[in-house]
C-alpha cells in the first residue's frame, strides 16, 4: 500500500486493521512515531494518547482507541 494512512478519508476508517503499529497510529493521528513512544514512557501516570497494548515483545494500538483519540467516529 503505496498512500500513507494520514490521507486515508474518515470514511475509511473501518478499512484499518484492529491492531495498529506505532507507525501506523502516528500516521491516523499525524504525529510523528516518536511523539507515541514519548507518550508511551509515562503512559501509566498522564496517560495521553491512545492505550497501547502489549502484545508479545511489541506495543500495538486498538484501532477503536486510535479513532476514539482522534475523534472520527466510524460507521456501524
């Protein structure tokens, strides 16, 4: 997939997958990835930003918080 998430219209929102990298939750919300990992380290404390998930050895993020903390809402 050659276009990048951020251009993807609120409409397409469902087409994301439930689990979403940092790369892909920074591109949703048009941050940079480090913004993500930044807010990641104090998370617990000041939580900003979408939760992230752990999963394995990697930290994901639920599609539905993505758009939730962006606030598209997406149709049923």
């Amino acid at each position: 997939m050659t276009q990048t998430l951020a251009l993807l219209p609120p409409t397409d929102a469902a087409t994301l997958p439930l689990l979403l990298t940092t790369a892909e939750a920074a591109a949703v919300l048009r941050l940079a990835p480090k913004t993500l990992r930044n807010w990641l380290c104090d998370w617990e404390t000041l939580q900003r930003g979408p939760e992230p998930v752990k999963l394995g050895g990697r930290r994901v993020y639920r599609r539905s918080d993505v758009l939730a903390y962006a606030g598209i809402e997406v149709a049923a």
